[in-house]
C-alpha cells in the first residue's frame, strides 16, 4: 500500500513540476559575471535560458549544497562510529581469546557447551 502512495506522490510531484515547466517556458538573460567585471575580461558571460531551467537548476543546486554541508557536519559523528565499531571488533577478539585459555584444560564437550551457554 506504501508503495502505491509513494508512487502517487511522485507522480503529483512530476506532474507540478511539468505545470510549472509550462507555466515557465519564457526565456531570460543569465549573466555570470557583472558587467564591470566581465569588461575586465573581454566579454560579458551571459546566456538566455528558459526560466523553468534557471529554477530547476537552482533547486538541484540547492540540495546539492544541502547534502555536501550534512555530509560534511556528520563527519564527527562517522569517525566515532568507525571508532567504537573498530572497540568493538577488538574486545569481541579478546573474548574468543580469552574463551579458547579456558577451554584449553577442559574436555572438548565441556568447552563446547560453555562456548555454546555464553
């Protein structure tokens, strides 16, 4: 059933997006530089674009900066679990280790029953 309404709302979605793609489709001027700038440099860098496509391209940009920040701020909290898992791998080894000392004096039955109760 999630799935269903999930594909409704991407269609409800798709279908504001292309209303708003023809609602939009004049064309407008993009410069890149301002004027003052781009006679330093010889020619003005400028484009005509659709205005669907300038806001598009401003809502992709938009969450490409969104997910480049949260994936820089959560570093910490990655390394952290980088760390604790590398802890844990480690204590997980020293109590294998320290299970086979003690099994070594013992019956194999016995150490595989105390093995299998801990």
């Amino acid at each position: 059933m999630m799935r269903y309404i999930k594909y409704l709302f991407l269609a409800a979605v798709g279908f504001c997006l292309m209303i708003l793609a023809l609602a939009n489709r004049q064309m407008v001027g993009i410069k890149l530089l301002p004027e003052e700038l781009a006679t330093y440099l010889g020619q003005p860098i400028s484009y005509e674009l659709p205005l669907f496509v300038v806001i598009f391209a401003g809502i992709v940009l938009g969450l490409l900066i969104g997910f480049v920040w949260e994936w820089l701020r959560e570093h910490k909290h990655r390394t952290e679990a980088r760390a604790q898992r590398r802890e844990k791998e480690k204590l997980e080894r020293q109590v294998k280790g320290m299970r086979a000392e003690k099994a070594q004096g013992q019956d194999e039955v016995l150490a595989l029953l105390d093995g299998a109760s801990a």
